[in-house]
C-alpha cells in the first residue's frame, strides 16, 4: 500500500505549486510588457514616418507643367505665329526691339475677366502676333468658394497648364475665350470636366495627347480629371497674392499696373508707349 503523503509533503507540493504558478505569471506579464513596448514603439515609429511623409508633401515644389514660369506662361512672336518663351523681353525670338511685355492675371470664373477678355484679348493676340509685344498670361485661383464647391477656378487653371504641358500651347487663346464664352456665373456650379474638354476639343485641342510632366502616360484628360497640377496652382495663385495681386483682371506693362483696360484706345496707347520706351 502506497504511502499517503504527510503533511509536510502537501505543504511543499502546494508551494512548489504556487511557485510555479507565480514563475508562469510572470513570464506572462513580461511577454505582455515586451509585447506592449514593441507596439508602443512601432506606432511611434509609423507616427514619425507619417509626419515625415506629410512634412514633405508640404514643402516639395508641385509638378510644374512644362512651358510655365512662375505661375505664367508666355508668348512672343515666331515666324508667322507665337510660340512659347522663358523670355518675358521676347529677345529669344521674332520680337521686335524693346516690345514690351504685357500680362494679364485673370481667374476664369472673374465676370470681369471675362469683360477685359472680349474687350481686349483679340488686340493683344494680334500684337504678339506682330510681335509688338510679348504675351504673357497668369491663370490664378481666387474665386474657388464662388462655384457651388467644384473649385472651377483651379480646375479651369489646370485645364489650361494640361493644354500647354502637352505641348499645344498654341491653342491656349483660343481655349481662353471658349471658357469665357460658357463663363458659369458667380455662385452657380462651375463647368464639369466633361464640357471644359468639349470646350478644348472645340479649340483644336488633341485631349488625348500626353502630358509631358508626369512619369506615367497621362493623357490632357487624365490630366484634367485628375486636376494634375492643382498643387501648382495653389502655390502660384499664393506666391501671386504674397506679391502683391489684389483680383483680377490685372493687367502689367512692363511690370507696372494698367489703371485702365476698359478704355480700348487708352489702353493700347499705353502699350505701344511703352515699346517707344
């Protein structure tokens, strides 16, 4: 007959027992404090990279479409029509001596801009043209909450850096006084991506050329569906505004602002003025 354990030997049993238990719980805490740990610095880690990653999507300079220049694009005379020119002086092509530069900051969803346009815009294409002037034009996005929330403004901007990037800055005028031909009014829906492409197909636009700026095939219209270089226009229309832009239109001569584009005649005698200059 086995012999039952004594009283001493269930004491240390027990013990032996709880001390196990003890050790097994220990480990236990241990591995969920480790496991804690790891997990706490994994998300600071993750924290870091996305605070990383956001820092420099807000400093990096936005793409910006070939052809553009701080924020503008300009035109000066080329054999028998205008081309597109780094050159505000026009010195680099067909311009006639001491042609002064004119540029025009204009938003597409500004009425008033729309009025300079039909008041103005076929003289001035007709003195670049001769190469009386270099041609320089601005698109800005400042009338963005004043078109039902589609942010027409940049959109139609960005419309019109998708036509130059892929390499039809020729048909940008032509482009421009179609949108101010179909200008929505202040406070109703801007024009959807589908009518500003009618509008550029009307213009002689090719929307299924490529963009040069992306790395990947992107089209004028994956270009406009994807409001491509929205980055660009709000970092030019904000560098406009930090110098100096107060609305559009603006018109400079030279650098120096027109008080008066509505007076035609006045208007280009200040222009041709200044090329005696």
């Amino acid at each position: 007959m086995a012999k039952k354990p004594s009283n001493t030997d269930r004491r240390a049993a027990a013990r032996e027992k709880a001390r196990q238990i003890a050790e097994a719980q220990a480990r236990k805490q241990k591995t969920a404090k480790r496991v804690l740990y790891i997990g706490v610095a994994l998300v600071a880690v993750l924290v870091l990279v996305v605070v990383g990653v956001l820092i420099y999507q807000s400093t990096r300079p936005a793409d910006q479409p070939q052809g553009y220049s701080d924020g503008s694009v300009t035109f000066v005379k080329d054999g028998d029509g205008v081309a597109l020119t780094e050159d505000p002086a026009g010195d680099s092509k067909d311009a006639k001596d001491n042609a002064p530069n004119v540029k025009v900051f204009l938003d597409y969803q500004c009425p008033a801009c729309a009025q300079f346009e039909g008041l103005n815009g076929k003289g001035l294409g007709k003195l670049a043209d001769d190469g009386d002037i270099s041609l320089t034009f601005q698109p800005v996005a400042l009338l963005d909450n004043r078109s039902g929330g589609t942010k027409y403004s940049t959109r139609s901007a960005n419309l019109m850096m998708c036509v130059v990037d892929s390499g039809q800055a020729d048909k940008f005028q032509e482009l421009s006084l179609g949108l101010f031909s179909q200008q929505p009014e202040e406070g109703a829906t801007g024009l959807d991506d589908q009518k500003m492409l009618d509008l550029a197909k009307e213009a002689g636009v090719d929307v299924d050329k490529k963009i040069n700026t992306a790395e990947d095939d992107v089209t004028v219209t994956d270009c406009v569906n994807n409001i491509q270089f929205e980055d660009y226009v709000t970092q030019s229309t904000k560098e406009a505004l930090n110098n100096g832009l107060k609305g559009t239109p603006t018109v400079q001569v030279n650098g120096e602002n027109v008080s008066d584009w509505s007076d035609q005649q006045s208007f280009f005698a200040e222009i041709l003025q200044a090329q005696k200059k």
